[in-house]
C-alpha cells in the first residue's frame, strides 16, 4: 500500500515538475550590429579605425502576466543598447543573438515571458582611416 | 449575453509589440570588421522587411525560429542584398485563448532599407 502510495507520489511529482516550467529557445549569428547613433552610410562607406574592447553581452525581456498584463521590452536594440552602454561601444561584431520563450506554470498560463540576448565583440569606432 | 461575448472577444486574443531601431545589420561572414576598416560603397535596393516566429501549442510543443538572424535573411535573400541598414525591430508575443494557454507565439520582425555592396568600386569591399 505504502509503495503504491509512493509511486502516484513520484508520478504526480514527475508530472508536476513536467508542467511547471515550459520553454524552448533558438539562436542565430549576424556579422555586424551598430547602433542607430552611427550614421550608417559613413560608416560603410569610409574606411575607419576602430578599438575592440572585449566581449559584451545584453539581454532584455517582456513578461506577460496571466496573459493580460504586459510588462518589458524584449527588442534586440533594447538588448544590444544595453551591452553596449555596458561596454562603451558604437557597435558589435560577431554576434550572437538567442531568443527565448518560457511559461512558468503553463497549466494556469500564471506567467510567459519572452528574451532576446546579444552577445559580441564591442568595438569604438575612434576615426576615420587616412 | 452580451458580456459573455465581449469577454470571449476580450481573452479570445491577447499580445503585444515592442520597437526598437538599428543603425546596421549584417549577415555572419568571414570577416564583419572589413565592413567598417575598408571603404564599402554600396547601393540602395530598396526597402525590405522579413520575420520569423516560434509557436507554442498548449505550452508544450515548440516549432519555428524566431531568431533575429533568420528574419534578416529572409528580408536580404528576397531583394538578393548584402546587409540592412537604418532598421526596425520588433518583437511580439500573442496568445489565443490565452485562459486555456491554448496556443502561443512570438515573432521577430524587421524591417529597413536594403543594401548592396558594389565590388568594381572597390576590387577590396568585403560581401558578407
């Protein structure tokens, strides 16, 4: 009786933990990302001299509460402005961008929340190349 | 009666979008730094738009790619361009009757002018 008990316990637990957190994400690679703070013709067009300044990463979320209420920003610009305020760059190379979605007790849609997370190479563009 | 109907229409749907802008994107190539230590002249093919989602049916079987990359190489592979510059984001995430978290998804949009590098220009400009 007791071990019967003990497995409905286990399934029920199994079942629990199966339903509680739900999610999946998917990731992909882009060569270059700048800022709309940088006019994008000069920086094309013009050979420049920059400085890398390591690898920089952002992330930003929206939350969907009870599926009504809204609350956040999950752009990729709102993540990416926030490496780069972070690192002090003007843009990001190699990048990695990784978007996500999550349900957090799905059975009663309590919450969802979707992320978009950057991560690159900062650099500061300095000038202009002679 | 009617209170039934608008609280179905009300909870029948429910999403939201956010918007950002990027000053430049480019596909993954070989070398991305080229674009900005070489001169790269370019020319305008026009605007151009591409998006991708993720669904999620009764919260537990996921499909689809709602990645930023995927939606900028839809959007540059339907004007044959090479990068996408003065660009808008956005990010949405819906879900239909949400009480019964039936069905959810979110996708990835962007939208901007297309661009597309002149190599006789310059024999050095990098196509990523």
């Amino acid at each position: 009786m007791k071990q019967a008990r003990r497995a409905i316990a286990c399934r029920c637990a199994a079942l629990l933990t199966c339903v509680s957190l739900t999610g999946c994400f998917s990731s992909g690679n882009l060569g270059l990302a700048s800022s709309i703070g940088k006019d994008p013709g000069d920086l094309l067009t013009n050979p420049h001299v920059f400085r890398e300044l390591g690898p920089a990463e952002g992330r930003s979320c929206r939350f969907f509460i009870i599926a009504i209420v809204p609350v956040g920003n999950s752009t990729f610009s709102r993540a990416m402005d926030k490496a780069l305020q972070e690192s002090g760059g003007d843009a990001l190379l190699n990048v990695t961008t990784t978007t996500s979605l999550y349900g957090l007790a799905p059975l009663f849609n309590v919450i969802s929340f979707t992320c978009t997370s950057v991560r690159g190479t900062a650099i500061k563009i300095e000038a202009i190349r002679d | 009666m009617r209170a039934f109907t608008s609280a179905l229409v009300l909870f029948g749907i429910t999403g939201c979008v956010s918007t950002g802008q990027v000053g430049i994107l480019s596909r993954s190539g070989a070398d991305p730094a080229a674009l900005i230590t070489q001169a790269n002249p370019y020319e305008e093919v026009g605007l151009t738009s591409g998006r991708s989602c993720r669904h999620f049916a009764l919260n537990l079987i996921p499909f689809g790619d709602a990645a930023l990359s995927t939606a900028v190489d839809e959007a540059l592979t339907a004007v044959d361009g090479d990068a996408l510059i003065n660009v808008v984001v956005s990010s949405s995430l819906f879900g239909f009757i949400p009480y019964y978290n039936l069905y959810a998804f979110t996708c990835t949009s962007v939208k901007g002018t297309a661009i597309r590098f002149v190599v006789d220009a310059n024999p050095e400009a990098v196509i990523p």
